[in-house]
C-alpha cells in the first residue's frame, strides 16, 4: 500500500499542466536570481525535490541502509552559484535528507559541497579550486546528479561494498575475508563512494583537444563522507588523483585517471600491527573511460583498476567496471541499459594457500525515464545482481524517482 500511495503522488505530479509547471518555475528562476554592479556580480539560488522509492531483497543492495524491504526516501538538495566578473565563481551544494545514501534514518541537514573557483584566462587553460567538491576521476561524476543521471543509483563501482574496512585494520588474512558481513556494510569501503565529496585543492584546464584536471584531497577514493570534511580528516597525508582526457572530435572522449592515498581513519591506527601507521596501507586506483554521443543515443563505459595494501595480508586486487547506454525515442522519453562487473583476486590465506577476498558479481541495471517538462522529470529501473562465485545471493532492486528542478 506504501508504493501505491507514493507512486500515485507521482502520477498526481505527473498530470499537472506542462505550460502552468514551466511559467511558474521560470517565475521562480526569476526571483531567486541576482545580479549588481552593471551585472559584474551575479547570484543563484536553485534547487531539485527527489522523491524515491526503492524495493529490494535483504540484505539490500549497493550503498542502501534499510532493514525493511521497501524504502521511501526523499531528498532536497539546493545550489547556490555566484560570480564576480568572469574569473572568480563560487559554489554549495546543501541536501536535507535521509542520510548521503539512502536510508530509514531519520532527517539530516548536510553541507556536501562548497569550493571557490578562480579561472585566470577567458581561454579555459587553466582553473584552480578550493574546497569540498567532487573527484576529478572517471566520466560518471559530471553526470551523478538526478537530473543528469538516467538511471536512478549509481554504477557498481561506485557502491558496491567490499571486505575492505577503513575502521579496524583484520587480525589475519582469514579474518579480512570471513569478517565481512553485508548486514554490517557500513563498516566496510567500496572502491570508489560516489562521487567522493573530499575536501581540497584541484586544478583543471584545456589545452586544443585535451583536457587535465589533478586534485590534492584529504581522503582516498574509497573514503566515507563523515571523512570528506576538513575538521573530520585533515591533510597529514593526503590523496592525489589526476585524470588526462583526449576529445578527438565532438562525438568521442577518452580519459585516463588515476589515485593515490590512505584509506584506513585515525581511529584503526590501534588496530595496526606494531610500529606501522595509517600512511603505510594506501590505496592505488587506474581508470579508463570513454564516452560516445551520436544523435539520440549516448555512450559512457569506465573501467578501474584498484590495489589496496591491507596488514597481515599483503596487495588485495580487484577489477570494475561499467557499459552504459542512453538513447532518446522522443525528445520526452528516454530508455537506459546497464551493464556492470566487478572482480577480486586473491590473496594468501597465510597458510600456503590462495583465497578470492572478495565475491565476484555483476549486475544490470534498466532504466526508462520521461521529463514531462523541463522542471519535471520521472524514472524508474529495474536491477538484477548475481554474486558469480557464491550460489543463491541473488538481489532484484525496483525503484522509481520523481524529480522537480527549479
């Protein structure tokens, strides 16, 4: 009855009149714009209202912190944009929700993003940002946003639990690989957490038919979001990452990443075998992406490489990896197909022996959306994954998502 009332407020939504939604939202655009001195100062306030609702098997898949079968999960998120002449731009992004990732939690307040941006010359060769802001890794971030995102969760990759835990370093290498139990997920990393909303510096340009962007952040890539603020995590040993991408011409685009720092928090320093500390275990992360656009239909595809140095146990490999495709049947209407891996490796069980650290599994992932204007916007998709080396660890995800910019 929960999914028939919420869904029911999406076809509510979805009948109100296109012309009436737009008029009012420009209106609002309107009001919540600014701008001073001859235009030299510019300001904006905007925004989009998620409503989701996801329905799974237990334990629940991906980043999803729900004992209960079927969860709704609302969320606000406001931006603010301001400009001084063309060099200087400052942004924040605030949500009120459930919590980062879904959950039944109850409603928190978060500050997720804020950076100050200086861009020195009008030909884009080279910007410089400060603050809190997302990975300059991989193609998917660019694109994370609801809005922007045609499928409602984000690719394996970036939120699939692993045995790697960032809290208490294991005592052997059989306990890094039994300890791991998916109903206490949020004591384990997966490779990449989303978009990764580490605090740093970054620079970033484009030079013809290349682009570069490289980033000094105080957490790994597989770090949580309590450790993305500056007071939560500092700088004593920080994370690099770059990414170098290639645009051949308007349809392709190719990018090469790459990261490097310490995943495990100041509170597992106990937990680490005597005289070694945090800086000694790093994570190591290679990525390649590209990306197609041709007509109606899209193209992304990313795939990672990852290495974490974990005690007792030595180099802990595991393979990700993503296909995407988008294609437009009306200027309306979209359709989105899925395809995501994810491998491990071995290690030693310190008994001579070698064992999978991990459960090997793919997923996909079928998506449908229709932006009824363009304020309005509805998605639903379909998820099936399979654990390949484990019989009967099976997960079926429906979800839907109504989304409302302004």
């Amino acid at each position: 009855m929960k999914v028939l009332r919420v869904l029911s407020i999406y076809l509510l939504a979805s009948t109100v009149n296109a012309f009436d939604v737009d008029d009012f939202f420009d209106r609002l655009d309107s009001a919540l714009t600014v701008s001073a001195f001859q235009d030299n100062l510019r300001a904006r306030l905007s925004g989009t209202l998620d409503l989701e609702i996801y329905h799974f098997e237990q334990p629940a898949p991906g980043l999803i912190d729900s004992s209960i079968d079927t969860l709704f999960n609302p969320r606000l998120t406001l931006f603010l944009d301001s400009q001084i002449g063309s060099q200087i731009y400052f942004f924040a992004q605030s949500r009120l929700d459930r919590g980062f990732d879904p959950s039944n939690h109850g409603a928190q307040l978060r500050l997720d993003e804020y950076a100050l941006r200086i861009t020195p010359w009008s030909d884009g060769r080279l910007t410089v940002q400060i603050g809190k802001f997302a990975t300059v890794v991989g193609n998917w971030v660019p694109r994370h946003l609801s809005w922007e995102n045609p499928f409602v969760n984000a690719p394996l990759v970036y939120e699939n639990i692993t045995p790697i835990s960032d809290k208490q370093a294991p005592a052997s290498p059989l306990d890094f690989v039994q300890r791991f139990e998916p109903g206490g997920k949020y004591q384990f990393n997966p490779v990449i957490w989303g978009p990764s909303y580490a605090s740093g510096v970054s620079i970033s340009g484009r030079l013809g038919k290349f682009d570069y962007a490289a980033e000094m952040k105080n957490a790994s890539l597989s770090s949580r979001p309590e450790s993305w603020n500056v007071t939560e995590n500092g700088f004593e040993d920080p994370t690099f990452s770059a990414r170098a991408g290639f645009r051949p011409n308007e349809a392709w685009n190719f990018g090469l990443s790459a990261s490097e720092g310490e995943y495990f928090r100041r509170e597992a320093e106990s937990t680490l075998p005597p005289g070694r500390d945090i800086g000694d275990y790093r994570e190591f992360v290679l990525g390649q992406d590209a990306s197609f656009a041709w007509h109606y239909l899209q193209l992304w595809a990313e795939f990672y490489e990852a290495r974490f140095q974990v005690p007792h146990v030595g180099d802990a490999d595991t393979f990700a990896y993503y296909l995407e495709a988008k294609y437009k049947f009306t200027p309306q209407l979209f359709g989105a197909l899925r395809w995501n891996q994810q491998l491990f490796g071995n290690v030693s069980d310190g008994r001579g022996d070698q064992i999978h650290w991990g459960q090997d599994l793919g997923r996909i992932d079928l998506a449908t959306g229709y932006r009824f204007t363009s304020h309005t916007q509805l998605k639903f998709q379909y998820s099936f994954q399979k654990e390949t080396t484990r019989p009967g660890d099976d997960n079926h995800l429906i979800a839907a998502q109504f989304t409302v910019r302004f």
